[in-house]
C-alpha cells in the first residue's frame, strides 16, 4: 500500500474480548467502495478479525496467524463480502493500525 493512498477512518468496534489489540481503524477507498456495494459494515468483518477467525485463509496462514497474535507480527485474514468479492484485513505487528483493504490496494 502506497503513502499517497487515501484513509477513511472509523470507530473503534465494540468487540469482546479481542484477540489482539487492532490500534487505528483505517480503509483504503477501494475496500468502502466494496462494503457500500455489498451493503455491509466494517464491523462485521473486525469482529471476525479481532475474534481470531482468520475465514478464508489457507492452513497455512491461519496457522501464522495463530502464531502472529502470540508473537507480536502482522495478522492478515481474508473474507468474502455477499457480492462474493475478497476483502482484506491486515493488523500491523506493531498494533497500530488495522487496515480493510482489496488485493488489488495491497
């Protein structure tokens, strides 16, 4: 992700008990875009997030991401919105921003 793209920032969710900290909220255009065409929240997908389902990534990055959370690196899921279309997730492993983003922002 380029230092000239453009953030959205959002509040905070109001998950229980998250896994990890997710510090600043931030989404790429692309990825509101994609939340405002599949009529879904952020929330949604940083719940799942936050609550260590990792959804559609492989064993194996699951499993780092298991590992990630213990360890203080970079957590990455992946999701697919109701139009079928994948969104991104990334927590840095300094935990001070979480980012929503398309493959294609990355």
């Amino acid at each position: 992700m380029s230092a000239s793209q453009s953030h959205v920032s959002f509040s905070k969710p109001n998950v229980e008990q998250p896994l990890f900290p997710l510090g600043r909220l931030v989404a790429t255009p692309g990825a509101l875009a994609l939340l405002m065409r599949s009529e879904q929240t952020p929330l949604e997908f940083v719940s799942r997030h936050a609550s260590g389902d990792w959804s559609e990534c492989d064993d194996h990055d699951a499993s780092e991401n298991d590992l990630s959370v213990k360890a203080r690196f970079r957590i990455f899921s992946v999701y697919r919105t109701r139009t079928g279309e994948p969104l991104w997730i990334i927590t840095e492993a300094d935990r001070g921003a979480t980012t929503l983003l398309l493959p294609s922002e990355y």
